[in-house]
C-alpha cells in the first residue's frame, strides 16, 4: 500500500508532509479495504447514516480509483453524494498532464464552488463589474451538467482560505504571517464588510447551489488563512446584536421560504455597473432577485415584457409596483438585496 525509500522512516508523502503517507491506489488489496468489501471504509460509513463524501484534493486521486469509489458509494445508498474539492472551473480541469473526467457521469456529482467564492469576494469589493460577475457565473452554467451545477457546494470560506469577513474588509494582501496572526479589522473597516456581507450572503442564498457556511462566519468571525482561519467559535458573540448573524438569518429565512430558491431554474436578467438581477423559476413561481453591490444608491430600468409580468411584488416588505409595458424603474439601496416575485 506504502512505498518506502528506506523502511521504515522514509517513504512518499503527500507533498513531503509525512503525516499524509501516499498510497498506491492500484492495490488490489487496498481498494478492497477502502472501495470494495462489504464493510469498506466507504460503505461502512454511508450505512451509520452519512449522507455522502467529500474528496479532498481529488485531482490527486486517479480517475480509476474515483469512478470505483463511485461505485461503491451508489450500491449502498444510490442518493448519496460524492462531492470534489476542486478550486477551478471542474469541467476542463487538467492534473498531472491529463484532463480530468469528473462530469462525465462516472466519477464526481459536484464539487467545491471556489469561482463562486472568487467572483463574489470581486464584485463586492468592486473589482469587477456586475456584467463581468454575471459572465463569470454564466461560465460555469454553460460549462457545468444542470445537475452538477444546481448541486454546487457554494462557499464563502474554508479551512484552507480566508474569513470572508477579512476579506470584504480589504484586510492588506501580501502580508507576512506575524502581521496575519494578529490582525482585526478596525472599526470602519468591520462596518464595510458587513454591508458588503449582505450582498455576498443574499447571493449565496438565492443562487442555484447549495449553500455551506463554515463554522463562524455566521458571527463575523475573522482571520487570514490557514491556520488564522480556524480559531475557536466564540459563543459569547451569538446574540441579537451581531450584525453578521442577523443578516445570515434574513437570508437563510428568505432561501427556505420557497422551493424556488433552493430547486428553479435561473437567468441573469440585469447587469449594469454594480447592480445585478436574476430570475428563479420554479412551476408556477418567478422571482426578481437584484443586488447592488456598490456604495451608492441605483436607479434602475428593468425589462422584464417578455415574461409577461406586470405586478412585482416586493417579498419582505409586501410593497407592489405595477406596469403595463413590463418595463420597472425601481431604486435599490447601496450594499442591498430586493427580491420580487412576479404575476400577471
């Protein structure tokens, strides 16, 4: 299973950490143990109720071993996930000199959404556009199958990258690890991330995906990457005044509200400057989804004739506006989300 330079203290490691020892994935044995019997490590854990696997840097696993492991995993429980950590587009990723196969219907079902991660940490500290968001969304629906695309794993941090709160704080980049290891936003710094969280948050929710929080984000936890990205919960800073985790709340609320959000269809409709809209839609259900991520208030002109809509109805405050060409002005807020939902 191991391969040894000089038994028993020298042998390949994953990427020289010697707690990590390789394996070698053509084993026969091995696989039995991890893939293949009856109580492999694979299935042994989907039968105690896990609902499906992560793999970690699955560009180092080979496809054989990957679409073995997939079959282990749907003889068990034929629902259950297999999900890859991949930091790129996955659909034209290329490892060790070989282009991948994972959406080929015989390996992964989705992955890590890092270019979700990059393109709203961009947008919203105004690096880019929201046409040039919009694009970079759009170039994972065209690239990714439905499937893998509505079953994205959309995150905004993890163990290995920084706290989204540092980073929509525009924390310094290119620092060295002694300042990292003690760095806090000051004040007005902490106040512009939380107004840019509300637009990241409302995004995330309401985009096709499925969200994942990492473990103290809802509270503003902060810090550079690994390891000043994986302190301690602080439990005393769970209450009714944490800005952050209100506005986790909001939109965690407003996502279960209707099967839409988690389950429709979706279409960028608008993109001009920092604004941008999309649609979901699912059965009978269309709603508006606008999100200003830049820091002045934005008049806009929406056309929405050609789905015959000329009521949108504004979701949380229960304000309606009405047209009879299809075509809105409304006004959105700086660092603001407003959902409609649409009728004849």
């Amino acid at each position: 299973w191991f391969s040894f330079s000089e038994y028993p203290d020298k042998y390949d490691s994953w990427w020289g950490m010697l707690t990590l020892p390789s394996v070698n994935e053509k084993s026969e044995s091995l696989r039995d143990y991890l893939l293949r019997d009856k109580d492999s490590i694979i299935k042994r854990w989907l039968k105690a109720g896990a609902s499906g696997w992560r793999l970690d840097v699955v560009d180092e696993l080979p496809d054989f071993f990957v679409k073995e492991l997939r079959e282990a995993v749907k003889s068990v429980k034929e629902d259950a996930v297999i999900i890859g950590e991949v930091w790129e587009d996955a659909s034209n990723k290329e490892s060790y000199g070989q282009r991948r196969e994972y959406f080929l219907g015989y390996e992964l079902d989705s992955v890590m959404n890092y270019p979700l991660k990059n393109a709203l940490i961009d947008v919203a500290c105004e690096n880019i556009s929201a046409k040039t968001f919009s694009r970079r969304i759009m170039s994972l629906y065209e690239n990714y199958p439905k499937q893998a695309f509505h079953s994205l794993l959309n995150m905004l941090s993890s163990h290995d990258s920084e706290r989204i709160i540092t980073m929509l704080g525009d924390a310094p980049r290119n620092s060295d690890r002694d300042f990292q290891s003690g760095f806090k936003l000051d004040k007005a710094s902490l106040s512009k991330a939380i107004n840019r969280l509300r637009t990241v948050i409302g995004t995330l929710m309401l985009l096709p995906g499925v969200p994942c929080i990492f473990y103290g984000d809802e509270i503003g936890i902060q810090g550079y990457g690994d390891p000043f990205c994986r302190s301690t919960f602080d439990w005393e800073r769970v209450n009714d005044e944490n800005e952050a985790l209100k506005i986790y709340k909001r939109f965690i609320a407003l996502r279960k509200s209707t099967p839409c959000f988690s389950k429709g269809d979706f279409k960028p409709v608008y993109t001009h400057e920092n604004t941008f809209g999309f649609l979901r839609t699912y059965k009978d259900e269309k709603y508006i989804i606008l999100v200003n991520y830049g820091k002045t208030f934005d008049n806009i002109r929406l056309d929405i004739s050609a789905f015959c809509s000329k009521t949108l109805k504004n979701i949380e405050i229960e304000e309606q506006i009405y047209t009879s060409d299809g075509i809105f002005y409304i006004g959105i807020p700086a660092h603001e989300v407003t959902i409609y939902k649409l009728s004849d």
